[in-house]
C-alpha cells in the first residue's frame, strides 16, 4: 500500500494546485452558489480519486514517474480541465487516463497530455460516436492484413456493422441521424477517423475509418469491448 498512499498524497497535492489556479478565474458569485460549487468541486474529486487509485496495481506503478514533475504537471492539467467538466461523465475518462499513466511504460505514455486534451475538447456524443467505431472497426486491421487484395470500403461495409451505426448511436445514446454527419466532419479534424475517399462504384461518400491513434486513444481508456459472435476468421468469410 505504500504507492498507493504515495500516489493518493501526490493526487491530493495536484488537485489543491488545480484548484487554487481554478478559484484565481471564478468571479465572486454569492455565498449559496459558492456553496453549490464547492460541492461539485468536492464531487469531482471524490469520484477521480475513486475511479483512479482503487484500480491501481502497485506491482505495476512507475515509481520514478509518480514522484515526477512530469506526473504532478499532468495531474493539475487534467484536475483543471475535471473543473470545467463538472456536468458531464468526462470525469471518468480522465481520472481513467491518470491511472493507466502510472502503470504504463515511457513509451505508452508519450501522448498522455495530449490524450487529455482530447477528451476535454471533445463532446460526449464524439466520445460516444469514437467508441462505437472503434468496437466495430478494431479487428479491421487484422482483416485486412489476411485480406490485402480488398478495398479498405469493401472491408469497412462488409466486415463492420457500419450501416447499422446510426440506429446503434441512437437506441444507445439518442443521437439523432441528422446530427451525424455533422459529428463525424467534427470528429474527423481530431485526426482520429477519416472518411474514405476513392472512386468505387455506387460510393457517394460518408463512410469513416478509425486509424492507429483512436486505437491507442482507446486503449488507454481501457475500453472493454464485448466481443461480436463472429469472429475474424468468420467475417473474412465475406472477402472470400
């Protein structure tokens, strides 16, 4: 339990600092909204303190980057970016993030800031849109290296659930069709998908793929991705 309180006292520390930097650009509001905002204030912490240090795995904590600035910085960036996030269920994506960070190598966690950013700017219908993708297409590279003689269209249509996403987007989250294309042109200046471009037959556009960094993005959320009943082998059926 050593690290584990080591990294509760370091967790405490960046969220003061957060804090005290956040309160610098509050404008005085009243004693009863004071008391409301430091309420949520006291709701975000509990939850990223509990999300983050109860699934830590000593055995696999970095030391040296725990009691590293690198790591102090990193927790008062997310903390301040948790202030701005107090109506959402961004909090656990962050504090997610946190905690993968500590139990990753040098190299995992070269893209942690930027990551963080990621999950601030975008919305929670992105990170519901990104999620869905990626629970369909994270085979697709596997697909298409037994398969390089098929279009990267044909593998999305025909190994993915693809034309199925918006009533999957809407039944799970109430994301209106309308509003989907509209996300994924927004979604895709992240960098994280691209929409497939080419001239194919009967192709109009509109169809999206996910690249190595969602993947990674993803990965270090920790998304648990209930596997479909078919598998490779079986979807690849459809290549022939």
């Amino acid at each position: 339990m050593e690290l584990k309180n080591r990294a509760k006292v370091i967790f405490e520390t960046g969220f003061n600092i957060a804090f005290r930097l956040k309160l610098i650009s509050v404008p005085v509001i009243g004693s009863y909204m004071d008391v409301v905002y430091t309420e949520s204030i006291q709701a975000i912490k509990d939850t990223s303190f509990q999300h983050s240090l109860e699934k830590l795995d000593e055995e696999k904590i970095d030391k040296e980057y725990l009691n590293s600035l690198e790591f102090l910085n990193l927790l008062v960036r997310t903390f301040k970016m948790d202030l701005d996030e107090i109506e959402t269920n961004k909090v656990i994506y962050f504090s997610k993030l946190i905690k993968n960070s500590l139990e990753s190598s040098e190299e995992d966690r070269k893209y942690n800031f930027d990551y963080i950013q990621i999950v601030h700017d975008l919305s929670i219908d992105q990170m519901h849109l990104l999620h869905e993708i990626y629970i369909q297409q994270k085979d697709l590279y596997k697909i298409r290296d037994k398969h390089p003689e098929c279009s990267v269209l044909n593998l999305v249509e025909k190994c993915t659930n693809w034309e199925n996403l918006p009533k999957i987007l809407n039944d799970k989250y109430g994301i209106k069709n309308d509003d989907l294309i509209f996300l994924l042109k927004r979604t895709e200046s992240t960098g994280l998908i691209q929409e497939i471009t080419g001239t194919y037959m009967d192709y109009e556009g509109g169809t999206y793929m996910m690249n190595e960094t969602l993947r990674k993005f993803m990965d270090s959320l920790d998304i648990v991705v209930i596997e479909n009943d078919n598998l490779i082998e079986e979807q690849s059926v459809f290549l022939g």
